[in-house]
C-alpha cells in the first residue's frame, strides 16, 4: 500500500478518470493547494448524494470563506478560462 495520499498521482482513487479520458472530453481539476479545495469537493459529494442541508451548509462555509478576499478581478484570463471550460463541458453533454 502506498504512503501517498489518496487521489494522488501516486495513489489515485478507485474511480480515477483520466486514463479513460476521451481526447476532447473537457475538464477541470481542483489542485490541493487551492484553499477551497476540500471544501468544493465536499460540496460535490453531499450534492451528489442529495444531502441538500450539508450542501447549503458547505456553500455557506465557502461564502464566508471567500469573503474576506477581494474577488479575482473579471479581466483575469484565468477567471476567463474557468468559465470557458465550464462552458466547454455543458456544449460536450449536450453532443
């Protein structure tokens, strides 16, 4: 067994995805070092596991989280790009 963390490189999870990735599947990834990180991808789970409460719960975390900075200004080509890729995957879906 590995001492790397699980969903890493070197330990990745049971349902990794990327090697079944098809070439013009889009996708974004969520890197540790993001400070949300943890906190987007527990969201994730209780949405998808229909724990609406601990959803709302976890957004409002998040809210009160990003608070205190000020926001990305708009004109950030990384901002850009994030809603571009989310675009991406809905017209991907749709065929």
């Amino acid at each position: 067994m590995s001492d790397a963390p699980l969903g890493s490189k070197a330990n990745p999870s049971k349902f990794e995805v990327y090697k079944d990735l098809p070439d013009d599947e889009p996708y974004f990834v969520i890197r540790a070092r993001d400070p949300l990180s943890s906190a987007l991808v527990e969201l994730h789970a209780y949405i998808g596991a229909g724990q609406s409460g601990s959803a709302h719960n976890k957004l409002a975390e998040i809210m009160s989280m990003t608070a205190a900075k000020p926001p990305r200004p708009s004109d950030s080509p990384k901002y850009r790009e994030t809603f571009q890729i989310s675009l991406s995957m809905e017209k991907w879906r749709e065929g």
